[in-house]
C-alpha cells in the first residue's frame, strides 16, 4: 500500500531500511534459503586516494552507528517488498523482525587514515552484514569526502577561519546536513546551515546578500537598517555596487554604531580581484582606526584559490567556501568498498584485476617515529600489538549496540592535532606521496598464500574445462 503522505524523497527513520541496492535483498534471500547465516566479516576501505589528495578524514561514523541501532522493516516496507514479486515468505518474514546484532570496530572521527586501511570492520551473521552494505557506503564515503576536502580548505587558510557556505550547492537536503557536520569535524568554524547548527550544536554565520542592498533606494540606507536591527551581527557585504566605496559606507555606518555603543564585526566582499580589493579595503579600513573589523572572502572559494590568494597578500580573516567544500568539486567521490574478508571458512580473498583484497580480519597500527611523519601497519587481527604504537580501529558496536560515543567537539580537536603534525609532504597542496602504509609480513604471507591458492584452483577448474566433452 502506498502511504498517504509523500516523502519527498526524505530518509527517514521509518524507510531507511528501503535504502538498499536490490542485490543486497536479493543474495540476503538466497543466503537464507540456503542456510548461508554464519557470522562473516567486512571490511570497509576506500582503495585509492583521490588526484591531489595524501590522506582522508574519517567521518560519518555516528551516523553509521545510529543507522545500524534503528534499522527497521515496517509494515509498509514489507507489503513494498512483496509487490515485486521477487522475494520468499520465509525471507519477508525474517525481514519483519530484523534487528543488527553484529559487532564493529572503526577508525574514530577526526582521525587521519590512509588506503587500503579499513575504516570500518563489521562482524555479524553474513545476512545482516550484508544488507547494511548499501547505507554504510552510503554515508562513510560521503562524509569522508566532505571532511577531507575541507580538511584542506583549512590548511590553505593557514589558520583564518572556514565556514561552510554549502547548503544551497549541496547534492540535496540531507548531503547539507552531512556536509556541515563533516566539515565541522574537519576544522570549519561554523556552517551557514541553521538546521545542522540546531542539531548538532555548530556555530551558525550569516551576512546579507545583494538582493537586501538593492532593496533600498541606497547601499548606505541599507547597511544602516540593518546595523540597527542586526547591531550584533552586523557584517556587511560591500560588493553590490563598488567594493571601496561599500567600504567607505561601512565606515560610516561603524561609526554610528560606535556611537550607540555598538560595533561593526566585518565586511564581507563576494566578488572581483579579491587579493586586491582585500587589501584596499583593509587600508581604507585601518585609516580610519577600524583595525578589528574583519574581512570575509567568499566567492567560488577552495584550497587552491585560497593558497592563491594569500601568496598574493589578500587581507582576510575568514573565508566562506560553499560549492567546492559541499561537493568536493574535483574529486566528487571516494572509491570506499565494502568486501568480504572472513567467515565460518577462515579468510577470504578477491582477486578481480584492480580490485584485489586483503584477507582476515585486521588491526592497523599508528606509529609516530623519532624523527617525525606517521607509518601505519595493517596487521592481522591475532597478532600482538606493535611496540611504541597505537592502534586506530576501536570497538564502537557490540551485539547490536553502540559502545563508543564522542562529541564533535572531541572529533575536532582530534582533526586539528593530527593535521598539525603530518609531515610537510602530506600538507603541501600539490605533493601526492605514497600513503605510508605497509602490511606485516604475517599478512603479506597470508595474501601470497591465498592468492597462489586461488590461482592454482583458477587452472584446475580451466583444466576440467578443457577436458569437458
């Protein structure tokens, strides 16, 4: 039956279930079918590194967890299911009481981490694990994108503030929502995106736009009525007409403000030779003793733009980046992947051209030499820790349940310390170096056998082909 009310396309709590490839139903049915339940092991990587990038931000965890803790068949869901006419009674039915009941082991938001590291490990009987594939990649690969492509934007700022400006660029409502909160985990200072300050406690930013200024007979009786109804957030765009001349009315208006005890934040310019307008306006600005009003660039903003711009002595205290950071516009995608690693057989293994796979469940650990850098080791899971090294896969999930909890706040904080001490090739914009990344010998052991094995199966099946009448 349909439901009465549209859904505009919205996920929700109630349908997110419904958010799956058909596939993942369609093997789920089959593996009960065929008593195919033993618990199995996925590993969630992405394979390579995007052009230009030297490392990925982890991000969309909470949302994985919450997903994972809530996801539900209706009624609804169910009766859509068996109008495809596709799916047994049996199956339908275990659907109706689906709860998660696995266990998950992740790499922490705000964390730095590299290719092939799995960024999420789920362990759950093989029907469960199986139909979560879709959502997970879903929201990691989205959210990394978003957080690592802003993590840059931060480090081209050299310390000036970043506020995400996305929302109206973003690939729809919910991609806003993620984008702030992946941003925010990255370093951006705050988001224009009221709802996403609301839920998730960001702190919110916003100016005027041209259409308010061309709404009034003037620029200065513009920027007067809104010193007056907004003197606490009076930051005001001077770039409708003629920047500098913008600027000399927002002097104005500065002083009015100063007069009633008030105070003008900023100017914001939006358009034009910024480094150069910038520093006009900073001059113009200081000559008239206004030293801590600060200037907001915006304007088709990214990394590269903004490393431009300050190599070219713009004067900027903060820059607002929409487009580029929502949508990560030269690298729009993560290639994350959700395989099979392990199950009631031991460790599996892929061994597609391009797409092969690292066997068994997995730990990766950090080690932070003497000298400087970072160098992580894929080991197996079995193995002992690693002197002087901290393993970034923790338990966040067990038997269904969240176990690991952590504020934006803590995520932040994370972000900031792991940027500020990657070593200067991984920082530098324009420098891909290898991801320094290498697997114990156990494992590489364990891949060589396990590829020779499936290779040496590969020519006894073509054999017995061959001799097939």
């Amino acid at each position: 039956m349909m439901s009465p009310y549209p859904s505009f396309g919205f996920v929700t709590p109630r349908n997110m279930g419904l958010l799956v490839d058909l596939y993942e139903l369609v093997m789920a049915d089959s593996y009960l079918r065929q008593g195919m339940n033993q618990p199995a092991t996925f590993d969630l990587f992405i394979r390579q590194l995007p052009p230009h990038r030297s490392f990925l931000v982890s991000a969309g965890l909470e949302s994985a967890l919450y997903y994972l803790e809530h996801l539900r068949f209706d009624d609804e869901a169910i009766d859509y299911l068996a109008g495809l006419d596709l799916f047994s009674g049996a199956f339908l039915e275990y659907l109706r009481g689906f709860r998660f009941s696995g266990d998950v082991r992740a790499i922490p938001e705000g964390e730095i981490f590299f290719p092939p590291e799995p960024v999420m490990q789920v362990t759950a009987p093989r029907i469960e694990a199986q139909i979560v594939e879709t959502f997970l990649l879903n929201t990691i690969n989205f959210q990394v994108m978003v957080a690592s492509k802003a993590a840059r934007i931060i480090l081209a700022a050299r310390g000036r503030g970043v506020v995400d400006f996305s929302p109206r660029r973003d690939h729809a409502a919910d991609a806003a929502m993620k984008a702030a909160r992946a941003s925010s985990i990255a370093g951006c200072v705050g988001t224009s995106n009221v709802l996403a300050g609301k839920e998730y406690g960001i702190s919110v930013y916003g100016t005027i736009a041209h259409s308010y200024i061309m709404s009034f007979a003037d620029e200065l009786s513009a920027f007067r009525a809104y010193a007056r109804d907004f003197p606490h957030n009076a930051i005001l765009l001077i770039d409708t007409y003629d920047t500098v001349q913008g600027a000399r009315h927002a002097i104005i208006v500065a002083r009015e403000m100063g007069a009633r005890g008030g105070k003008l934040r900023g100017v914001r310019i939006d358009s034009g030779d910024l480094a150069s307008l910038s520093r006009q306006v900073r001059a113009v600005l200081d000559e008239a003793g206004l030293h801590d009003v600060q200037i907001v660039l915006t304007g088709e903003l990214d990394e590269y733009k903004i490393e431009r711009l300050l190599a070219g002595g713009a004067a900027a205290d903060t820059f607002g980046v929409g487009t580029e950071l929502g949508t990560s516009g030269d690298a729009p995608s993560i290639g994350g992947v959700y395989k099979l690693v392990e199950d009631e057989r031991g460790p599996r293994v892929k061994l597609s051209t391009g797409k092969a796979t690292l066997p068994g469940r997995k730990q990766v650990w950090r080690m932070r030499p003497a000298g400087g850098g970072v160098r992580d080791v894929i080991v197996l899971e079995d193995e002992p820790p690693l002197p002087d090294a901290e393993p970034l896969l923790v338990s966040v999930m067990a038997a269904g349940a969240t176990t690991h909890q952590e504020d934006l706040v803590e995520m932040r904080a994370r972000c900031k310390e792991r940027l500020a001490t990657l070593p200067a090739a991984f920082t530098h914009l324009h420098s891909t170096p290898e991801p320094p990344v290498s697997l114990s010998p156990k494992l590489e052991a364990l891949k060589a056998q396990m590829y020779e094995q499936a290779a040496q199966a590969e020519r006894r099946d073509g054999d017995l082909g061959q001799r097939d009448p």
